[in-house]
C-alpha cells in the first residue's frame, strides 16, 4: 500500500546551516497493518509522518501511496489527502464549526457529496466515537479526550486507506489517555490501516503487527512488538524500550522534607498514569521509614520506579550500613500491614547496606 524509499529531508535554518533530520528511510506497509513508530524526540518521526501526508516536503527519496510516487511533482494533493488520513497531536479541530460540522466538511465541503448522506455517515461515525450526543456542541466545550475522538471521526470520514497518528495521546490529561487509546484500537479490530507515532509502549505492544524505532533518522530497527520489545537487536534500541522511569530521594536525616517528598511522590505516580498508586506508595514510606526502620536509620535512599511496559511499580528502602533485612525485627502489625500493600517483598544486602524492595 506505501513503500517509502531512500527518504531524506534536511532543513535550512534561517543563518544557512542544515539539519538532516530524516537520513535514509526505508520500508513498506501493507493494508491491514498498525505500525507503531517509537523512539526519542527529534528523530523524525513526525517528519516522516508528515512527509507521508506531504505537509512536508522531502529532500529525496520516493513514497509510492498505491504504486504512484506522491512526491512527484503534478501529482494531486487532494487525492494524497483522500487516501492518507492524519491525526495531530493537538487535535488541530476547527473551533468556529460545530463537532458535526467538524466531521461533516471534507466530505461535503470538498468532496461534495450529498448533504443528507454526509450528515448521516458523519453521525455514525460520532456514534463509532461514542460522541453523537455532542453532535452540536462547539469543540471549545469538550475535553481533550472528546477533541480527540472527533479529531479521529473526522479522519475516518474520508474513507481514507490509512490514518497516520502522530502522539494522538500526548497533549492529554492522563485520565484522557485511555479513552483514545480504546477508540484506535477499536479501529485496529476492524482492519483499518494505521501508522501511530507514540510513547504509550504498552498500547504500542498490544496494538501493533510492527513496531518501528526510530534513531538519527533511520528505521533503526523493526520488527513485530515481541522482536522489539521482547528481544531488541540493538543497544540503542534496547535502552530505549527497557526505560524505566523513576524518582529517588537521599533521605540524610529525621530532618528530612518528608513533606516534599510526598508531594514528588504523589506527582510522579500522576505523571505517569498510575495516580491510583499514589496513597499506596505514601503510606508505603510511612510504614517503612517511621515504623519499621523506626526514623532511626540513615543515610536512606527511597526510590520509586515505574516501567511502562510491564506496567510495574516499585519501591526500593536503601538502608546503608545495615547487614539484615530491618523485616527481621519488625512488629507483626506493620509486617502484615506490608504484605497488603505490596504483591512481593524482596529482601536483599547490597554492598553498602540492606534493600527492601517493594512490588506495588
Ligand atoms: P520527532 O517527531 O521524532 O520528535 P521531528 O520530526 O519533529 O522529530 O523533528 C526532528 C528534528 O527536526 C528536530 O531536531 C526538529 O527541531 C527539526 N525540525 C522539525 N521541523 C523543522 C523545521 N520546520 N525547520 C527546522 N527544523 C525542524
Ligand atoms: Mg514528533
């Protein structure tokens, strides 16, 4: 359905000096497939994104859309547009026209097709959405994850052959994520072909046939979410999907800002779409710090992780100079209290002390 070949793009800055953004691209996706496109920021992907959409211009190569090069010079936009939906990360909606008018235009505006048909294809696709009901509201009343579920319907209503997502999540609330999340994996049941640039691994896991990770402007590496997540090739590649995410504190005294600590604590969890973990964690510390460890044992260095794609949590109390697990001498209250809160402790000495590390 696409073959992209030796893409290039390098943009001039204003004082002269180029960037090559995007260096030798290749690769080829076949109806029916989602690909998802991970990797660091500033390695093109939304370049390469908007390339195959022609909102950019590249410098070379070729992008064959149904055996036809688009980036050969007279080839018809619009018909580009028809076949290769796209979906930005800022909605890009037009806030003057109702959600129905939003959805309605390309096919009656552009393509002018009958109004009364367009009205009701566009109000099944509202439904699809789950978002008839707004049908008449401005986008201005809606939040972000309903902006977003009209921004999709809008791009189905040209019947396209592919819909290009560039980080549909990433300007939400995270409350938002998942709502827009379901409404394109719903579209994946259904066959649609999709290329979606995203940082939500664990959705890019289950959703995708391939994964692409994207470095210096290469494909660095593809393969299905498995060969990539699973059993990475490459060393980049695998630093970039084993990457956890964590917070650490180096408690030095009773002195402590346990206050701030908290609030980090509780930012962290919200940051990273497991604020239901957040009063757990807290009193986690509390239970540690003050009743097992007795706010006697420091230096003490509290670290929380979260790596998305095995979803898990943890807690790690780094006691130094401590040669037994400070569980051994624990009251049974605070011990039981532990095991409710956590699905595994693991007790284990280190070269500088005792860690505790909690499974949440
Ligand atoms: P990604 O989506 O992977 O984060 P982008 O494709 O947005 O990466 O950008 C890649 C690089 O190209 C970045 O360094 C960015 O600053 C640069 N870039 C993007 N658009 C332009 C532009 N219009 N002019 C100059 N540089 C740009
Ligand atoms: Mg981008």
């Amino acid at each position: 359905m696409i073959t992209i070949s030796h893409l290039s793009k390098t943009y001039v800055n204003p004082d002269g000096s180029t960037l090559q953004v995007l260096k030798d691209v290749n690769c080829e996706i076949k109806p029916g497939e989602v690909i998802s496109i991970i990797g660091p920021s500033g390695t093109g992907k939304s370049t390469l994104l908007r390339s195959m959409n022609l909102l950019d211009l590249p410098t070379g190569g070729s992008i064959l859309v149904d055996g036809e090069d688009i980036l050969q010079k007279g080839y018809p936009i619009h018909k580009m547009r028809q076949k290769v939906g796209m979906v930005f990360q800022n909605f890009n909606l037009f806030e003057h026209m109702t959600v129905l008018e939003n959805v309605m235009y390309a096919p009656y505006v552009l393509r002018k097709e009958p109004k009364e048909q367009v009205r009701e294809e566009s109000m099944a696709l509202l439904r699809k959405v789950e978002l008839a009901e707004k049908a008449d509201v401005y986008p201005s009343s809606l939040s972000g994850g309903q902006k977003q579920r009209v921004a999709i319907a809008r791009a189905l209503a040209m019947k396209p052959e592919v819909i290009l997502f560039d980080e549909p999540t990433s300007a939400l609330d995270p409350t938002m994520v998942g709502e827009v999340l379901s409404v394109i994996r719903h579209l994946a049941k259904e066959g649609m072909t999709m290329i979606i640039v995203t940082h939500e691994m664990k959705f890019a896991y289950d959703v995708s046939t391939r994964i692409f990770f994207m470095n210096e402007g290469i494909i660095y590496e593809e393969g299905t979410p498995k060969q990539i997540f699973d059993h990475p090739r490459r060393s980049a590649t695998k630093a970039f999907v084993q990457r956890i995410r964590k917070a650490v504190f180096e408690v030095g005294s009773r002195d402590f800002d346990f206050l701030d600590m908290d609030s980090q604590i509780r930012q962290f969890c919200n940051k990273y779409n497991i604020g239901d973990k957040a009063d757990k964690a807290l009193r986690l510390c509390r239970l540690m710090i003050r009743d097992i460890l007795g706010g006697a044992h420091f230096p003490l260095t509290v670290r929380i992780t979260y790596s998305e794609l095995s979803d898990q949590t943890a807690m790690d109390f780094m006691v130094e100079n401590l040669e037994t697990s400070p569980l051994a001498s624990a009251s049974p209250e605070s011990l039981d209290e532990l095991r409710s809160l956590c699905r595994e402790i693991i007790e284990e000495p280190t070269s500088r002390g005792f860690r505790v590390k909690l499974l949440l």
